[in-house]
C-alpha cells in the first residue's frame, strides 16, 4: 500500500539527487511512497537485502558528521553495498589537493555513488560534474540537504497522515542552514503553510520570496501551529556578532515549555540533530516523547536514504 | 613611411569628429592629417588602406587591466596581455600593482616598466600601490614613484578601510599632485562574501555583499576628499544607488572621477546561475535595477570611464567551489563588442561608449592617447559596428581563458589596430 494514496507518483530519472530544488511533487511522492517500504525492512529481524549487491559507495565527508554518515553507511549496507567512509582529515585536501582532484581520484576507482558532504555550497553539484558515479548531496554549505528534507517529510506523512495544510514553524539559525532551505522547498510544494522564525540576523535576506511566512519572535511565529521544527544553532559558522549571546537566544529563541504554548496543544517537535540542548531547546522538552519525534526522524532517515540510493541506482542501469 | 586609412567613418569624441574620411600617418607614426579632406586622391602615392563601412576610433583605452608579472606568470604576461588586447582594439592599458610582489617600491616599478618595455606590444601605464604591500596601513612612496612614472596609486583589488589612512593619502597625495583610485568596498562587510546579498544569495546558499559595503566607503572618501580636493577616482561602481551618492557631492561641485566594469553593465546576478564561477566578480554583479541604473549613470556623465577589469585567471584557480574560487574574468578581448551591445540595445549613444573608453580614460590617466588629432600617436582602432561573431575560449589570445560570456552572440568586431602608425593586429 503505497504511503500516498491520492497523489501520483513518478519515477524520479536523474544521475544524481542534488538538491530538492531539482524535484517535482510527483517524485517527492515517489521517493516517499518507495521509503515506505523500508521503513517495513529495517523493523524486520532480518534487514538485509542484495539490490546493491556488487555496487560501491564511498560516503565522502568534508565535515563531521555522526548521524548522516552513519545513516548512510547503514542504508548501503543493507541494501548489499560495499561501503566506504572517507575521513577526510586523513587525506591529501588538507596538503592542498582540489575537491576536483580528489573527484577524479576517487572517479578512477569506479564507485558507483558517491556521497558528499561538504563546507562549501554548491560542492556536490561541481563534484557531479565531473565524476561518472551518481552523487548524492549530504549537505552543501548552506545551500541544500536533500535527504534530510525526505526523512522529516517522511517523518510528518507517517506520523500525522499528510502534509498539505499542515502549519509547521523552522526556528532558529535560519541563514546557516541548508536543512531549513531544503525543508523549505519540500513542504511548501506539498502544500504545507511554512513559517520561518529567527532573529532578524540570522534571517537570510528575502526569504520571504520562497513563500514562506516571516517571523523574528516566536510568540507570533508558534501561534497554532502543527508542527515546529528547531534548527541547531551553527556555532562554528558564525564569523560575525550575529546574537550577543547564548543566553539571551536562548530566553527569546530557544523552544521551552512556556513558548510552546503558543502552539497547537498537540503540536510535534522536530530537530535535524546534533541538539544544542540549553541553547536552541530546553533539555525535558527535547526528550519529551509526547511531543518529540526526533528519534522517528533518525528511524526514517536510514528508510528514505535506502531509497534513494535504490532509485538511483536503477537510473544507472 | 607615410600611409593612410581612408573612407572610414571617424569619431574622435574629443575633437568631435563624426565624419567619413580617413587618417593620414606620417614616417614617425604621427597623426598628420584626419577628416574629410583626406582621400585616396589627396595623400599622393602611399600605402592606403580603404575602410569602407568600417568605424575608425582612437585606439581603445582599458582603465583596469591585471597582468601577472610579476609572481603570477602562468595567469597572464605582458606579451600575452598584448595580443589579447590588440586583438580587442586595445592600444593602452591601466596595470594594477596586485602582483607577486606588489608594486609598492621603486625597485619593482622599475622592474615591471622593463618588462612591460621589453615584452609588450601595448603601451602600459601601470599604478602602483597606495600603501605597502597593499595593507592598507604605511602609504607608499608617491613622489619617488610618480618620477619613475607611475601614473596613479592604488591598491588594486583591496580598499583603504582605515580612516586615518585614508585621510593621510588624500592629504600627502594632494601634495605630490599625485592620483588616489580607490577601490570601494568595506572589508567587515563584505568579508567571506562572494555574490549580492539578496534572493540569489540566499537560494545559493552563499555570503552575500551588501550594496552599502560600496555606499560607506565613497561616503566616507567623498568627505574626506572634500577637505583636500585631491586627485580622485573611484576604479568600480557596482550599485545602483552609489550613483546617487555620487551626484550630490557632484551637485556640490567636488572633482573626482568614476568608472565602472563592463561586466557590471552589461550582466547581472542572476547570470551566475547555478554557480557558475567565471561569473564571481568583485565587486559582485548585482540586480537587473543596479545595472540599468550604471548605464544611466553612464549617459548622465556620472560615470567617467568604461573599463574590462580584465583579470585572468587559470583554470586551477576557477574549477573550485563558487566560495573559495579566484574571482574575475578575463575581459579584455570582447571589451568593445560587449560595450557595443549597449548601442546595439539602444541604451548608449556610440559616442558614449567611444568616449567612455579613450578621450575620457586618456584625461583622468594623462595619457598621450584617446584622441585623433594632429601630432598625437597614430594608435587607432578599426572596427565593423554590425559584424556578428560568438565568443568562444578557445579562440580568446589571453592566457587565462576565463571569460564570463563564454558562449555569448556579440554584434561589432575590432578589424584592424594600429600603434604608433603600424598596423599590429588585422582579421
């Protein structure tokens, strides 16, 4: 039983998945509808299939990451593929060595897909370019994170039943984060009324333009909505006085008990991890499991990351 | 040997000369005679060249111009930089002193004016530095330099941002007669950016530059500049609404003098697409407003100067991410076809453009060049104003291949150019 019953879904035919910017609503549908599927096989006993059977996946992260890489690495795993993590602080880049260089490097190992993580927007569009594997963006500066979008998608579908009409808040650093632009994309084309709140710093110039609501408290930005989606705050990105301190962030941006209210009674917290608790969220509310669908989104993450390395993967054949 | 150019339809802006005629070049490679009375039947029996149809111009000025040499040979050298520019029409050219090293000293203008004698078939007049190593901190030895020629001080591709500096350079440089260009853009502001702060920016994913990092910087100068009334000119104009700035201290009476890129009139941001690199200038394209409000500024004599901010950069240095890739384009060779557009589209008078790019440069500069009149160097270019081509890299002379119109349907090509009465450069 396909997870959307009234929408079409269509085959999504590209080499790579970029960006949501490249997908229509109908391969949204498709990729969900396919993640579905997995969600059924990674709670089975035994969750290995052989669809990647013979194929190799070099996950190739230019920055930390704990969650996306291992969530990754499992999602080829248990499709049967060889995997490889590339760390790299151990290779040549850090002696000088271009992205492109390490591409083409790579490229000459014959991986079948490649997935990217890196510092600087528009990295795995440039690596796409230049290698004959598919690519997979696992997040590009500021600019996109694909998959993240799809799982918190897949995450809203599967625990309240649709998307469209839904009224769900980003807050937060919203100028630092490709999971708000992606997300951004992805909800507004299901249908869903997205707000995006943050302190006018940390507001991206003109967001307003990619049809979202624009709010700098969260008092007005949380009134009723369905689901509130908190951003890290990106720290180590920050090379300007963008809020004077935590603290204060935190009495006026962080999510806490008081400004939930504000809400829907029933209203579900979202969070891309790694949380700063304390920072952005209040610590209790975090693990509130009432509220907090965190954990389902690390759940649906290996699910629609399995997808998506399977689609991909018929592209090419 | 005497020759001459004939039926050729001249425009000399300074002498304003708009008429079919030709140009008649004595043995020294002097002008001798120009306009209508010169005809195949008049000059006697010398080597004449028929220019039917064709436009006949000063030899095109380019008022920012990089040259790699010294430190970055492998991006472009003078003997490069010259057939590139002779191909474009080009017979003089600003160098800016963003070398390896920086031309800060004597020492090494002194270098680079044999080098440029040497290996350059252009005539080079190069800047030197407003203050040591361009760190904006010690100013440069404007006196000593200007007697070895430099022709105005300036740090390139960075701004003075220190106020006190800045005050001391219009202050000692007024005293040594000496030219100030500024390049405007506030560094805390623009720091880490890379395209317009805005929709794009924004979409992409990128650090913008706001348009006030422009704004505060020629405020700031203009004031400053009020107190002594220095030689000043300001090298690139990205904004739209610097152009207002500009025409209040102009309605003040203040001198000083402006140019812009011809990227920056003739593209904006949302050419760079999806990260296309060749098109990461500084400063940034900006809106389809901003560009439109240039080329006003331009008809309204706001705007002094046309150059190409021709800036090569080898492919290592542009195959990166749009964040970390060299900005700039090499521009030197479609510099007059890209400003025709501009008449082609109707925005821009021909007279504009012409004047843009050799009577006025020649003034702000000093140079000896920019007009066709009796005694001045016959360096002239030839053009077709109709002649359709598309720019393509392979076929570009520089040696950095980073034009960011690659692909792009130009109308008007450069036929012939003379220097010094010799013709260096025929299609």
């Amino acid at each position: 039983m396909a997870l959307f019953k009234t929408k079409q879904a269509v085959k999504y035919e590209k080499k790579h998945l970029l960006g949501i910017q490249d997908l229509s609503i109908p391969e949204i549908v498709h990729i969900l509808n396919e993640s579905q599927s997995f969600v059924e096989l990674n709670r089975k006993e035994n969750k290995k299939l052989g669809l990647l059977k013979g194929k190799t996946q070099i996950n190739l992260f230019f920055e930390s990451s704990t969650r996306t890489l291992s969530s990754f690495e499992l999602a080829g795993k248990r499709l049967g593929a060889d995997v490889m993590n590339m760390n790299v602080s151990n290779s040549a880049i850090k002696k000088g060595e271009t992205l492109i260089d390490t591409a083409m490097t790579l490229n000459a190992m014959h991986p079948d897909i490649l997935v990217i993580r890196h510092g600087d927007s528009g990295a795995a569009n440039l690596l796409s370019r230049k290698v004959n594997c598919s690519v997979i963006n696992a997040g590009d500066g500021w600019r996109e994170h694909p998959t993240q979008a799809l799982l918190d998608a897949m995450t809203i579908k599967m625990k309240i039943g649709k998307i469209e009409g839904l009224k769900i808040a980003i807050c937060g650093d919203i100028m630092h984060s490709r999971v708000a632009r992606s997300n951004i994309y992805l909800l507004t084309m299901m249908g869903a009324e997205v707000r995006v709140i943050a302190p006018s710093t940390l507001m991206p110039k003109e967001i307003g333009q990619f049809g979202v609501k624009v709010f700098t408290n969260m008092e007005d930005g949380l009134k009723d909505v369905d689901i509130i989606m908190m951003l890290r705050m990106q720290l180590e990105r920050m090379d300007g006085s963008y809020i004077p301190s935590t603290r204060e962030y935190y009495e006026f941006f962080a999510l806490d008990y008081k400004k939930i209210k504000h809400a829907k009674e029933n209203a579900l917290i979202m969070h891309p991890g790694p949380m700063n608790r304390g920072i952005e969220i209040d610590a209790s509310l975090a693990d509130d499991i009432n509220r907090s669908i965190i954990v389902q989104q690390v759940e649906m993450g290996v699910a629609v990351r399995m997808a998506c390395l399977k689609i991909l993967m018929e592209n090419q054949s | 040997m005497k020759s001459a150019i004939i039926n050729a339809r001249i425009i000399d802006t300074k002498n304003n000369i708009d008429e079919t005629g030709g140009i008649l070049i004595n043995e020294n490679g002097l002008i001798e005679a120009v306009g209508k009375d010169v005809t195949k039947d008049n000059v006697g029996d010398i080597k004449v060249t028929d220019c039917q149809n064709k436009i006949a111009i000063p030899g095109i000025i380019d008022g920012r111009v990089f040259v790699g040499e010294p430190g970055f040979e492998y991006k472009e050298n003078y003997t490069t930089l010259s057939q590139a520019a002779i191909s474009g029409g080009v017979t003089s050219v600003v160098t800016m002193p963003n070398t390896d090293p920086v031309v800060d000293n004597v020492s090494t203008f002194d270098f680079i004016k044999r080098r440029a004698r040497d290996k350059s078939l252009i005539k080079i007049h190069s800047l030197a530095s407003l203050t040591k190593n361009t760190e904006g901190h010690e100013i440069c030895e404007f006196g000593l330099l200007k007697l070895s020629g430099a022709i105005g001080f300036t740090d390139g591709v960075k701004s003075i941002q220190n106020n006190n500096v800045m005050d001391k350079i219009f202050n000692y440089a007024k005293n040594q007669n000496a030219l100030v260009i500024q390049f405007p853009q506030d560094n805390e502001l623009s720091k880490n950016g890379v395209i317009n702060e805005g929709l794009i920016a924004t979409k992409l994913g990128l650090k913008g530059i706001p348009d006030y990092a422009e704004h505060l910087v020629i405020e700031r100068d203009l004031r400053l500049l009020n107190q002594y009334k220095s030689k000043y000119h300001i090298a690139l104009l990205s904004s739209g609404k610097s152009i207002q700035i500009i025409n209040e201290w102009k309605k003040k009476e203040l001198q000083f003098t402006c140019g812009v890129s011809i990227n920056q009139i003739s593209l904006n941001e949302n050419d760079i697409g999806e990260f296309k690199t060749f098109l990461k200038l500084s400063p940034p394209l900006r809106k389809e407003q901003d560009r439109l409000d240039l080329i006003d500024g331009i008809k309204n004599e706001l705007i002094d100067i046309i150059v190409s901010d021709h800036k090569p950069e080898d492919e290592e240095s542009k195959r990166l991410t749009f964040q970390t890739c060299a900005s700039g384009s090499s521009g030197i060779e479609t510099f007059l076809s890209l400003a025709l557009e501009q008449f082609h589209n109707g925005n821009l008078d021909l007279k504009t453009i012409i004047k843009c790019i050799t009577e006025n440069p020649a003034k702000i500069f000093g140079m000896k060049a920019g007009s066709l009149e009796k005694g001045m160097p016959a360096d002239i270019t030839v053009f077709d104003l109709n002649k359709p081509w598309v720019v393509k890299r392979e076929n570009l002379k520089s040696k950095s291949k980073n034009t960011a119109i690659e692909g792009k349907k130009l109308q008007g090509k450069v036929e012939k150019t003379y220097l010094n009465g010799k013709l260096v450069f025929e299609i």
